[in-house]
C-alpha cells in the first residue's frame, strides 16, 4: 500500500494524457451471458481484445458497454510504466467495490499486467478470478467457467507459435472505416528500458495468407483502411520452415519462399486500390529500402512511418540496447525523405531522462527533433520497469522534477515542429478518408490525410468511408482544415 501510495505522487500532468482506455460496444445476439472489456495500453492490446470477443462470443457471450450489465469484466492491461499499471489497481479497486455487491460476477485480468504478476495478482487483489496472460486467450471460456464453480485460475503460458490466425476478432469500437490486423507477436529484441519481451513472449510471424483473407474480408464488408500491427513490423518474416508446419496442418494456400513485410505490404496493397494500408511500429534498425519502395509504388500505402527513436545521443541509446546510433537513425530519415519526399509523415516516441542521462545528452535529443521535424511524437519520462535489463543494471539516477522538464522540453519542442509541419500543408490539395463526424460539431467530417494527419472539413453531401479532395486552409498544432474540391 505504502508503494502505491508513493507511486502516485510521481504522476505528471503530462502522463494522465496516456491513460485512455477503451470500452466495448453493445452486442445483442441473443447470447445469454454479457461480457464487459476494457483495454489499456497499445494498439496490440486493443487488437487481443477483439480476439478475446470472438472467443468468448463462440462460448455465450454478448459484449456490453455497461459494466452493471456484465457477468464477467475483463480489463486487458498494460505494464509499459509504472503509471499504467497504477491506473489498471485504481480501476480494480472500484470494479471490486461492484463486487462485494455481486458475488456471481467474475473478474479477470489479461494482457501485460497479468504475464507479469501472474499468481501475485491473484494474492494482492482478493476478488480477481482470473489472471491471463497474451498468449493464453484460447483458455478464457475454460478459465471464466471454472471461475463460475468458485475456482480461481491462472493461465499465463507464453507460446513460441500462438498467433490467433484462425481467430475472426469481433470489431469493437470500430467506425466501420479502419480496422487494425495483428501480423506479429511477442518481441525479440531486450530494449533495456521495456519490459514488453517479457510480457508477450519471443517474436513470431502470423500466416501471410490468414492476414490477406482478414484484409480482404473487412473491405469485403465496407471497411477502407486497414494497420498492419505488430512491435516491430520489419521484422515480420514467414519462412519456408513455418511454411512447413502449414503444409503439414494441411493448409491449401502454404506459400514456398521467405515472405518478408516488403512483400507482405504489397500482397496487402494489392487487395484494391481503395483499401488504404497503414502499418506500425518500424523499428530504426530493421526498416528497409525495400519498404520504402514499396510504400512508394503503391498510392493506398499511406505515406506514414512512426519509427520511434527514443533518444538523440548515440550513448544513451547504446544503454537502452537499441542497436542503432544518432548517424544511423538520420540516414534511415533521410532515405524516407529521398524515396517518399517531404509529404512524408514521421512521428516517433521519446524518453527523456534514461538512466545517467547528461544535459548535454538531452540537447541532443532536441536537436535530433529539429532535424527531422516529426510531425507528431509520444513522450514520456523513463519509468523504471521491475525485472527489465535496465532495472539490473543501471540507477534510475535522474531525479524526478529533472526528468519532469526534460519532458516539458521535449514536448515543447514537439509542439513548434507539428505546428511547422502542419503550415506546410496550407495550400495542398490531399485526399483524405473520412471516419466520421468532428467531435465539436455535427455539421464538420474529421477524415484523415495519407501523413495520418486529422484533416476537419463541412459535412456537405460526403459520409463516413468516403474519400475527398481537400484543399488544406488552415491549421492548428493537432489539426488540419479543408475544404474539398472537385
Ligand atoms: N515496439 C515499439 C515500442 C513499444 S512501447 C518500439 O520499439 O518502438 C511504446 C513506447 O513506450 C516506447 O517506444 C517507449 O518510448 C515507451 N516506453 C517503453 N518502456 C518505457 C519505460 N520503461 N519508461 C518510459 N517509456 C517507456
Ligand atoms: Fe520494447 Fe524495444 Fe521491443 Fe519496442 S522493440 S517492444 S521498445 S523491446
Ligand atoms: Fe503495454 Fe503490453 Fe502494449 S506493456 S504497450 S499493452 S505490449
């Protein structure tokens, strides 16, 4: 208690921006049982969701948005820092005031937060039933029934080859327009700040095919703009020795070369020329020029790439073992801008105040910002992550209010350069996808440009899933605004 106590002192102003979470939607399939999901955390975790639905809708569950409707409340959670997982207690604390009222309803806790406490989730929150970690998910309904007999479990087995391909995920909180599709799992690479090798397992590669047929379904069904997920998609790989296995499994379409994400895009791209294709995240180390390309022949590519650098000093990132330096990361910069141009979205991540980090060293990471103009970046201060390379090996020695202006620096900065980036646009004619009403007003359509960007624009005579013209007239640091043209 005295912990949690301490920890949420540290909370900044600056990090409750990152605490959003998503809900599910009302389902009346005539199901006789209600399930309620809430997901923290990335995209990833919003995407499990989807496949933990699906398997649950197999065994008898409805989704609910209402969580005094529900027979079982999942939160899917995230571990990435400390705060995260302070907001999953705070959560718990009050669906478990629910159940003191309601001794039938079952509790479950999944995803990041689950692989990491495991059984301790189980002895430090009395009334969670079930603990279930990424790779688990299959287990649910056996999990949840026998929960249901007064028996608590755990599951939180880490596999080597769980993808979820056969899984049709049920769309939830979709605007019927963009759908996220998980192509990879897990991660292999020991940045030594993130404890996400350890929450979801060694890195592995999903059938090419059973990614295509997802693909192709949602635009089957209306949907215009597909992302392709996974923590580090350049590593995606389908190689002849999984192709195996497929044979083996007696699937018809098993393919006979290495499939690598270049070729995984393109196969995507192909589906049709108004199925827009996104994709993150790009690792610095692993994009290609071969991506670039890629990304250059075809229009429904977006011309988009979040590829997070994390830090601008080469020493700095040498400690968080991200296998590139300042050089590297510029010339992967310049190479987007050579093959894609200056239209180009980038965005990225950054932690500022990594463990023995110098002023000076964080300069580097301002002037960084300043040469690549990002139109966009996630930010954050370096939250210590129990069990994590850098946890063994290195002090958290940059005191809090430190770390707290270097964030401030660092989103300053970013503040100046969205708002450059987004006056560059002023005058352009792009086309957008439009996703939906503008939150301020019924009259307004938000869509999206090929850079990611949100583009506002009147409604007129246009609808959700359409594509406009726009020519772009004005803009805020967030947000951009068009009119459409013919
Ligand atoms: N796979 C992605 C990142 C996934 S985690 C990549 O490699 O780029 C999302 C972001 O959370 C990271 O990019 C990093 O900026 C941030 N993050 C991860 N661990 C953190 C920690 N211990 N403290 C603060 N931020 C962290
Ligand atoms: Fe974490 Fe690094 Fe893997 Fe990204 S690439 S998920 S930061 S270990
Ligand atoms: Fe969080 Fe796990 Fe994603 S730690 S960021 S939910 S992979």
């Amino acid at each position: 208690m005295e912990n949690i106590i301490k920890d949420i002192d540290i909370i900044s102003a600056e990090e409750a921006q990152a605490c959003d979470y998503k809900t599910t939607e009302d389902e009346n399939t005539g199901k006789s049982k209600k399930l309620y999901i809430e997901s923290y955390g990335c995209q990833m975790n919003f995407s499990d969701s989807e496949i933990v639905a699906s398997i649950m809708k197999d065994n008898g569950f409805d989704t609910t948005s209402d969580f005094g409707q529900a027979d079982v409340i999942f939160l899917n959670t995230c571990s990435i820092r400390e705060k995260a997982e302070l907001t999953v207690r705070k959560r718990l604390s009050q669906f478990n005031n629910i159940k003191k009222n309601k001794p039938e309803l079952t509790i479950g806790v999944l995803g990041c937060m689950a692989e990491r406490l495991k059984e301790k989730l189980l002895e430090e929150e009395k009334l969670v039933d079930v603990v279930v970690g990424p790779d688990a998910y299959r287990d649910l309904p056996n999990l949840v029934s026998e929960a249901e007999e007064g028996n608590k479990g755990v599951n939180t087995f880490l596999s080597r080859e769980e993808t979820y391909a056969d899984i049709s995920p049920v769309r939830l909180n979709s605007n019927g327009v963009s759908a996220f599709i998980s192509i990879m799992r897990g991660c292999d690479n020991m940045c030594s700040f993130c404890v996400v090798p350890f929450t979801r397992g060694r890195e592995r590669s999903r059938d090419p095919h059973s990614i295509v047929k997802e693909a192709q379904e949602l635009f089957d069904r209306g949907f215009k703009e597909v992302t392709l997920l996974g923590q580090n998609v350049d590593s995606y790989k389908w190689s002849p020795e999984e192709n195996n296995k497929a044979r083996l499994n007696k699937k018809e379409d098993a393919v006979s070369t290495v499939i690598n994400f270049a070729h995984l895009l393109e196969m995507v791209a192909q589906i049709s020329p108004s199925l827009r294709v996104r994709f993150s995240t790009s690792h610095p180390k692993d994009i290609t020029d071969d991506v670039l390309y890629t990304m250059k022949k075809y229009d429904n590519i977006c011309k988009y790439i979040h590829l997070p650098v994390q830090s601008g000093n080469s020493r700095v990132l040498e400690m968080m073992n991200r296998t590139y330096d300042r050089e590297w990361y510029l010339e992967r910069v310049s190479k987007i801008r050579e093959i894609l141009g200056e239209e180009c979205g980038i965005s990225s991540d950054m932690i500022a105040g990594f463990c023995t980090e110098t002023e000076e060293e964080h300069q580097d990471t301002l002037s960084l910002m300043d040469i690549v103009k990002y139109d966009f970046s996630y930010m954050f201060y370096y939250s210590e992550r129990p069990g994590t390379l850098a946890a063994k090996k290195y002090v958290d020695d940059i005191p809090l209010d430190v770390k707290k202006k270097r964030l401030n620096d660092i989103i300053q900065k970013q503040s100046k350069l969205s708002e450059e980036r987004n006056k560059l646009d002023i005058g352009k004619i792009q086309e957008i996808l439009i996703e939906g009403e503008s939150k301020r007003s019924g009259d307004q359509l938000k869509g999206r440009n090929s850079a990611n960007k949100v583009v506002i624009i009147a409604k007129g005579n246009l609808k959700k899933g359409d594509y406009a013209r726009v020519k772009i007239t004005d803009c805020t640091p967030a947000t951009l605004f068009g009119e459409v043209v013919a």
